[in-house]
C-alpha cells in the first residue's frame, strides 16, 4: 500500500491539484472579474494585467500537469509553492500599503486580503514545499484510492473554511 510518506504525498498532492486547478478554472471563467481584482493591487501598469493574468492561468495548469505526473512531481511543488509564496507575497505588499479593503483574487469564495489569507498561503507553500521533497513511489490501488480521497477531503473542508473565512469581514463589520 505504499509506505506513510508516500501516501501523504500523493494526499497532499490531491489536494494542490484541485486548489490550482480551480485556480486556473476560475481565471478563465471569470477573467475580467479576476483581471479586475488584480489591477485592485496596483502594482503593473492596468494596460499589462490581462496578459499577466493569462499568464498565472497558464502557469497554474503547467503546475497541476506536472504534480500529476509521478516523476516531475517535485518539480510541480517547487512552482507550486513558488505560486502560493508569491500570491502570498503580493498580498502583503497590498497590506504593507494600506489596502484593507481588497479582495485576493484566488478563486472560490471572495476574501478580503488579511492576515488569514497571508496565513492560508504559507501552509499552501509549506504543503508545496512537502511535496516537492517527499521522494514519489508506488503506493499501489488501495493506497492511491485513500490518498486522493483524503485530498478531496481536505479540499473540501478547505472550502469550507474559505467560505466561513469570507464572512469575517461582514462579522468585524457588525461587531
């Protein structure tokens, strides 16, 4: 069945799989919502976001590709991680200059950018960084079936903690 770290990889992995792939999927149904959202950081001239935009879009399906093959695994967590660091480090630039009202852009339920988001993306990057590191091996099909289940497992609780976490505004709001 594939010893622990193996089966943790391939959870883990699950679950990156399905966080960029909405990722992507959602920059792509939702382009000019998401282009917008990314002119809200200010940081590029607007003229040259949708290219940008296209371009994460692009970078995020290339990353999905290569955590799914087995042997270019580690490559998909190194970008992997490299995608959530910088999103994460993009965020705090936007707090550091006094954008508190922001939303990250990430797909999923709306989030204003806060500290929970900036924390979100350092345990992406940290389960990026895992993956990267842990050496791929058969886990067999009783071992593949309960790793990708646990990933659909964390990607849902994931879900629900993205949709509680974008009612925290409206709570602070109101308290």
């Amino acid at each position: 069945m594939g010893d622990l770290s193996q089966l943790t990889s391939v959870s883990l992995t699950s679950f990156l799989v399905l966080v960029l792939a909405r990722a992507a999927w959602h920059k792509g149904q939702a382009f000019y919502e998401t282009v917008g959202f990314a002119q809200g950081y200010g940081l590029v001239p607007r003229h040259m976001v949708p290219t940008i935009v296209r371009g994460l879009m692009g970078v995020e399906t290339l990353t999905v590709l290569a955590l799914l093959v087995p042997i270019t695994r580690p490559v998909g967590g190194l970008m992997a991680a490299g995608l959530f660091a910088g999103y994460g480090g993009l965020m705090a630039a936007a707090l550091l200059r006094g954008q508190r009202e922001i939303d990250c852009g990430c797909g999923g339920a709306p989030q204003i950018v806060s500290g929970l988001t900036l924390g979100r993306n350092a345990v992406l990057t940290v389960m990026a960084l895992t993956v990267a590191m842990i050496a791929t091996g058969p886990v067999g099909t009783a071992g593949a079936l309960m790793a990708i289940t646990a990933g659909i497992t964390l990607f849902a609780i994931y879900g629900v903690a993205e949709k509680l976490a974008s009612h925290l505004p409206h709570i602070r709001r109101a308290g």
